[in-house]
C-alpha cells in the first residue's frame, strides 16, 4: 500500500505553491455555503466560501497538486456553479450533502467527465446507500471521502470520531478497495497534539485502506504566507513526524492495529460522552 496523500484547504497562493513542494497533492478550495452554517454553525469548521478569483489566482501557480473545488450541493444553479469552477482551473470537483443514487448521477451528468469528481459521503444515507450509487464511479479517476463532522451530526452523535470508532467505516472501506475506488476518511491534526492524538487517528487510516486524509487548520493556523506559515510551525518538519507515525503503522501487527482502534473508540466515546445534550 502506498502513503497517504495529504490534501489541505488555502486559497493563499504562495501558501499553495510552498506546501505542495513539501509533498501536499491536493489543494483544497471550497464554495459550499448551502446549509452549511445551520448545520455546523455551533462546530469550529471551515465556512468561508471561496471565491473564483481566488480559484483562478491558485489555479495559475500549480505545478503538481491537484486544485479540487468543493462546489454546492445539487440545486438549481449547480450548473452554473461547475462551469465557473472548471472556467476558472479547478481539476477535480467535489460533491456534499448527497443521500441518493439519483443525485450522484445528476451531478456526473452535469460534470459530464471533464474532470474527475469526489463525492464526499458525509450523511447517513450516503453511507447507507454506497451499494447503490457506487457503481456509477469510474475506478482510477472518481473518488469517495467520508467526512465524519456531517456524518456525526446526520446520526446525532457528539464527537466526529464516534463513526470511526464504531467500525461504522469498515464495510465501506472494503467496497470501495475491492472496487478499486481510491478514497479517504476525515482529516488530522498535527502528531502530539488534542486529546485524540493524531498518530491514533493515522494507525486507524491504515488498518482500513483509507489514501486521502486532510491536513487540518493545525498545519497552517491561518497563515496568508509561507513567512507566517513557518513563524507558527515547522511545516515539512511536521510532515515528516506524520509520515514516520504512518510507516510505523504500516509496519505494524494486524493485533496491534486493532489494539490502536479499541484507544481510538474508548477516547472517542470518552469525549463524546463530554458533549452528550441533556
């Protein structure tokens, strides 16, 4: 199994350019703003919507990463949206919010395969009905991400590990592997730091079979510049310690992997419980 590629959210165009020459394979730009605030309103997540120029201006100073575009869900301009975001050099489309077959194949249809698509599987139902719509992905080009905060919240779960540790993940993981669907799960912090350690998430990436995961907002802290960038972090220094803490996983036990997801699971549930409404 190859190393997981690491895709990271930056509409910073020097930023771009200086994490994908340390290893970034996917830069990350989002316009969704359908739903979004009701939904993770309470949630320290990403919501400001990019904008085209700030697609364009990424777009023009690439050289290897991926620019992806996180568009609205399906609505009756969606259209107009995947053009624009193709017009101005996004090379790979992502899909949210979907539940059925019906949209996948609405949304393909729409892209009509100028780009690849990823669909993020972030509700109940698209998880549920993976069987269904799975087989209208082209293997080696489409790809799925599980994204856990929406998932947690569809199934009224307290903590956005709670589907990992519940190995909720695990018959999607196997259907997409043996459909040769490259797909990942989520996104990570830096090695050492929240109470959930990173290095425990990475060991669970592994034992699935996941190959995409998130640099969260831990690795850029909201920096415009690579000045700024390397004044808060060491950045290919912290990229190195995630990938020595995933070649230590694979090169583990399977018993070791699942001694990991049972800490996983207790600290999950542990901080879930935290969070619990009364």
């Amino acid at each position: 199994m190859s190393q997981l590629d690491f895709m990271m959210i930056t509409a910073s165009p020097a930023i771009a350019t200086f994490i994908e020459q340390h290893g970034v394979a996917r830069i990350f730009l989002d316009q969704e703003v359908l739903g979004k605030a009701e939904r993770q309103g309470h949630l320290n997540t990403h919501k400001a919507a990019h904008t085209l120029e700030e697609i364009a201006a990424v777009a023009a100073v690439l050289k290897h990463a991926e620019l992806m575009v996180r568009v609205n869900p399906l609505n009756p301009h969606s259209q107009r949206e995947i053009d624009a975001a193709l017009e101005c050099g996004a090379q790979r489309l992502m899909l949210p919010m979907f539940t059925t077959r019906r949209e996948v194949d609405a949304f393909l249809g729409l892209v009509a395969g100028r780009v690849p698509v990823t669909f993020l599987a972030e509700t109940p139902q698209a998880l549920a009905r993976l069987p269904d719509w799975l087989p209208l992905l082209r293997p080696g080009i489409d790809e799925v991400h599980i994204g856990l905060n929406d998932l947690a919240l569809g199934m009224g779960l307290d903590f956005l590990f709670e589907p990992m540790a519940s190995r909720l993940l695990e018959p999607a993981a196997s259907q997409l592997s043996a459909r040769g669907i490259r797909w990942g799960v989520g996104g990570i912090a830096r090695i050492g730091q929240g109470e959930l350690p990173a290095e425990t998430v990475l060991g669970e990436h592994v034992r699935l079979g996941s190959q995409w995961v998130i640099l969260s907002r831990a690795f850029h802290q909201g920096a415009s510049t690579p000045e700024e960038l390397l004044q808060t972090l060491d950045f290919p220094a912290e990229l190195a310690r995630l990938r020595d803490a995933e070649s230590r996983w694979r090169q583990a036990s399977p018993e070791a992997l699942v001694d990991n997801l049972e800490q996983l699971a207790a600290c999950a549930y542990r901080m879930g419980r935290r969070g619990e409404r009364v």
